[in-house]
C-alpha cells in the first residue's frame, strides 16, 4: 500500500473530501499538511495519521522541513497526494516539497466513496499546430 498526503487547510467542503479519501482505502500512513485552524480542530483516527502544521506567513520554511521530513520518512517510490484543500502557494509548498524529497506522485481524490487518480497524458490529444 502506498501513503497519502492531503493538504487540509482551507477551502469549504474540502475537509469532507479529505476524511472521505482517508476513508476509502487502506493507506500504510496518511501525513496531513495543516495550517493553524486545521491543526487544532480536525479531528482523526491517531493510529495511521501523522498531522504536521506549517506556517502560513513562511511557507519556503514550511516547504525546507517537509521536505527533509517525507525523505526520512517515506521510503516509498510513490505516494498518494491530495491537494482539494488549500491555496495555491500551499499547493505549490507541498508539491514541491514531495518532489524535492524524491517521491513519484499519483494526484487522487475521492467520488461516491470511492478512490479516483488523475491519469496524466492518456487518451488522444489533437493539437492546432502540426508541429507538435
């Protein structure tokens, strides 16, 4: 099994989606990336979910520490991401922390209860330019 990493932050009705991707599928740990608010009032099971908080006025410090923390702790090849919650410079402070660690990414979410996966680059493109 592989470990998720969802940002939890803010965003209405992004706290649901959350839980409900921690709910459907088995993950070997769930790292959730916090801001203050998050941190303090969502509440979830203790036995696989790591809640790490980070500083919303200094995310090139937060991105530094999560960094060095997913390459000592995930010693996968790949992890699960979720980035539903949050805002762009949050998104692009995990995202780029996860890759600076060395770790594949499988963008996911949840529908109906059910895992879904971005698949990158499948089906036919058609382009304008004929150059490409």
């Amino acid at each position: 099994m592989v470990s998720l990493i969802a940002l939890l932050s803010s965003g209405k009705g992004t706290w649901g989606q959350v839980n409900s991707l921690m709910a459907c599928e088995k993950w070997d740990k769930v790292y959730l990336i916090c801001n203050d608010y998050a941190y303090e009032n969502f509440t979830a099971d203790p036995n696989n979910v790591v809640k790490l908080k980070f500083d919303e006025k200094k995310p090139e410090d937060a991105f530094s520490k999560l960094s060095v923390f997913f390459k000592k702790e995930i010693k996968d090849f790949e992890v699960a991401l979720n980035l539903i919650s949050g805002t762009g410079l949050e998104h692009m402070m995990v995202l780029s922390a996860v890759l600076k660690a060395g770790l594949g990414v499988r963008l996911v979410y949840s529908q109906n209860k059910e895992l879904c996966e971005f698949k990158i680059m499948e089906g036919n493109f058609h382009f304008e330019n004929d150059e490409l």
